[in-house]
C-alpha cells in the first residue's frame, strides 16, 4: 500500500504532459539490482525520472527525480542538470524517505572517442525528511562508454544512506555494471 501511495503521483504527471525521447538505465551486481526511467518534456529543459533499487539484503528504493538540465547547447560535451528527488525506502530496519536536492554531471569530449564521466549527488537534510529519518544522501560516480548512439555501458560506485535516530541505514555502498539505453 505504501508503494501504491507513493506511486499515484508519479503517475498522474507522467499522464498529463508530453515527453519526447528518454533512456532507461539498468544497473547490476551480485546482490543489486536497479532500473531507471528518464524522460525529457518537449520545448523545455524539464527531465522527469523514476526508479527502483533492490538489494537482497538491504530492502527496496524508489526514487522520483525533477531536474532543470542545461540546454543552452545541445552539442557541448558538458550536460549539468539540477533539482530534487523523492525518496522512499523500505528494509526490515525500517521504513522512510525524504526529499532530497541536487544535481547531476556528465561529462564526454568527442576526443575520447565515446569515453565519457558521470556522477550525481543529492542530499535532504532533517527538514526535508520524514517518518524516522533524519536525513539522507545519494551520490554516485561512473564511467561511461558509448557502444551505439542509443546505447552505453558503464562502471560505476554509487553510496545511498538513510540516518534514523538510532540507526544508520546503508541502502547501496557498492560497484556496479550498467547499461543505459536512450530513445
């Protein structure tokens, strides 16, 4: 019921509005595994994404993000997006989320031939959080490789923690493989 809730208005601003193109982002390792959904909306600098982490032993992450991305230049090399994403975890330690602000990078010359550098990181302070948590924060870092125009492998670290009253709860500390695929 939980997700359900959380899910409804995700939903309803996918529905109302019209996107052109986006990319869906596999990530794996031995114990996680995440997908991803990012969508551009037609005439602005709008991307809207949704996601999902599991971890075998840590629980579940859904994620809904809202980010201003720079489009000043559709050929640079240098893509920086900013804005905040929603959070929602559920473990057996415990069950929060919180509303988190940040941004994104990616970085990939044409004289690297495809080779290209990405990362995020969002934070939501106490203010920000809700049900037990105190804050939380997200960060990641990878490195990338264009097989095909619509098509990239990549290497990445990505750390995501909740802190409670009592408990820190690590819902991702590792490296993973992934592929993204743009349309």
């Amino acid at each position: 019921m939980k997700l359900l809730n959380l899910l409804a208005p995700i939903g309803l601003l996918l529905s109302s509005a019209v996107y052109a193109g986006g990319s869906l982002d596999l990530s794996i390792n031995d114990e996680t595994a995440g997908l991803e959904y990012d969508a551009t909306r037609m005439g602005s600098p709008m991307h809207i994404s949704a996601g999902f982490l599991y971890h075998e032993e840590d629980g579940e992450l859904i994620t809904f993000g809202l980010n201003a991305v720079d489009v000043r230049d559709s050929k640079s090399s240098l893509r920086i997006g900013v804005g905040g994403k929603v959070y929602g975890y559920f473990n057996d330690a415990g069950d929060g989320g919180a509303l988190a602000v940040g941004g994104f990078v990616r970085y990939a010359p044409p004289e690297l031939n495809g080779l290209g550098f990405a990362g995020h990181a969002y934070y939501a302070p106490s203010v920000l959080s809700f049900s037990d948590t105190e804050n939380m924060v997200d960060v990641s870092a990878r490195v990338e490789y264009m097989l095909l125009p619509t098509a990239m492998v990549y290497l990445g670290y990505r750390f995501i923690e909740a802190n409670e009253d009592a408990l820190d709860i690590e819902v991702a500390n590792n490296g993973h493989f992934g592929l993204r695929i743009n349309f």
